[in-house]
C-alpha cells in the first residue's frame, strides 16, 4: 500500500530582503528566495553559509532583521503551517517508533484515531520500518532514526516542508530510496530541502539554488526538466550536474 500525503492547496512562499546578523558577523543581507507553490526547492552551498539559519527563519526559529519579509501566496501568516524536519533527528527516546511518527498528533492533545494511526503505519512501512513500530529509538540505527524522521514530517499535514539534509545518514541505495518516496508522498507540497549532494538535489527538486559567500548571495535558479524522482541516468540531469558543480566550485 502506498501511503499518499492528503491533497490541499499548495501555498507559494517567498522570503524576501532577508538580513541577520549573529554576534557582529553579517551572514547575509538582502537575500531572496522564492518557493513556488507545490514545488520542491532545493538549496546548496558550502558548509556554515548560512542555509540552516534561513530555514530556521522561516520555521520561526531565528529571528532576522528588517527589512526582512515572509509572504505567502494566500497573505496569512505561515505560523501553524510547517512541517520541520531538523538535521539532527530529534525523535522523543521514550516514545515508540510509532508514537514518535504520531508525535504532531499527540503535541495537538488529539488521541490519534485508528484512520492516523493506519497512515503513520503505512509510511513507516514506505520507509523501510515495518516491524519496528514498537522500538525505542535507542534500538534503531543513524539512518533508520532517520527515516523514522522522514515519516513523521510526512505525517505533518502541513503546506510548507522544510528539510534539513534529511538524508544525510544514509546509505547510497537507502538515499536513493527514500528520495523516491519523499518525491513521491510529498507531491503538490512546497518543499524547501537543504542538502550537500548535487545528485540528490537533481532528482527531486524542481529547483535548485546555491548559496554562496559572505554576506551571502542566492544564485540564479536552475531548473533541470521532467518529473520528479528523475533518473540517476537522466540526460537532463547529467546535463545540469557539470552547471550545479560549477556554481559550487565558484
Ligand atoms: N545561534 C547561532 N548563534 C551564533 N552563530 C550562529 C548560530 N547559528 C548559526 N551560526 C553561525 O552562522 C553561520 C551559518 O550557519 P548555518 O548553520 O546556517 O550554515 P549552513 O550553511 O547550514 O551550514 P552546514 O551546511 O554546515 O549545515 C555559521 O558560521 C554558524 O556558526
């Protein structure tokens, strides 16, 4: 069974301006992103640029500086609409596997109802974790904590997603995997994802930024063709691998 994310309608999201300063350092200013309604975005660049920080702004967990700006596409505010998925897993060690998927229900104070529960089940089986459900996390590895992360932020019923190298424990078939997945369960959703790997951010984002300097700019976008998860052997893809390297590289 394949468990699908509910449609709603996709929200776009841009955060325009944006300038913060952490302990006298200007990590960037006037930087602007755009997330298109519905769209995957991924975002590039080299370590400590300031990525986190800019997904942590519009998760509402670092405060920027005028003349900074989040707009939605519907002009009400994002607060309530996220779903964040951290680096660090941050699963509850004395919640189940399952318990940690149905954590945003139990945070709500709802008693999941069976219909939930049967989701949560069926994207940890999506994931690879079927049989697992009555674990601790203790009992589980980097990557499978990982994936336990995946499911709940596919739980979240929310417009926004932000992703924070969700897929860095991973093992190279097990990434390929769970790419798949995520592009697939997250379909219609606006997806803002961070990662370190040019390849992950060809298969699954329709588009692609690198970040780069200090203060920080926002490149052009890159927007490699057809539908997402695209092949590893994708021409289009490979095509766009040599230009995202470059951007790295410069
Ligand atoms: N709460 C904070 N207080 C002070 N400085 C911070 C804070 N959070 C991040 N920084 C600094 O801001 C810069 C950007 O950090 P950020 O985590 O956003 O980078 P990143 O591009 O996501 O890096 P990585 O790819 O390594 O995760 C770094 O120099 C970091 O040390």
């Amino acid at each position: 069974m394949h468990a699908r994310v509910p449609a709603m309608t996709p929200l776009s999201v841009t955060i325009s301006r944006a300038r913060l300063t952490y302990g006298g350092t200007l990590l960037f200013s006037d930087l602007t992103l755009e997330l298109p309604a519905g769209r995957t975005t991924c975002l590039l660049g080299p370590s400590g640029v300031g990525k986190t920080t800019l997904l942590r702004i519009l998760a509402g967990l670092a405060e920027p500086e005028p003349p900074t700006e989040v707009v939605t596409g519907d002009r009400q505010p994002l607060a309530g609409r996220i779903a964040y998925m951290a680096q660090q897993d941050l699963l509850l060690p004395w919640l189940t596997v399952l318990d940690n998927v149905l954590l945003g229900d139990r945070l709500r104070h709802r008693r999941p109802d069976p219909a939930r529960v049967e989701q949560a089940r069926a994207l940890l089986d999506r994931v690879g974790l079927t049989g697992r459900e009555r674990d601790r996390p203790a009992a589980l590895s980097g990557g499978q904590k990982q994936r336990v992360a995946l499911a709940r932020t596919l739980m979240e019923d929310k417009p926004l997603v932000l992703m924070d190298e969700p897929f860095s424990a991973l093992d190279a078939i097990t990434r390929l995997r769970l790419q798949e997945t995520a592009a697939e369960t997250l379909a219609g959703r606006t997806v803002l994802m961070v990662t370190h790997d040019p390849l992950e951010a060809l298969r699954i984002g329709d588009r692609l930024h690198v970040m780069t300097g200090r203060p920080a700019v926002m490149g052009p976008a890159l927007e490699p063709s057809g539908p997402v998860p695209r092949r590893v052997d994708d021409p289009d893809l490979l095509a766009h691998q040599a230009e995202l390297l470059r951007r790295l590289a410069e």
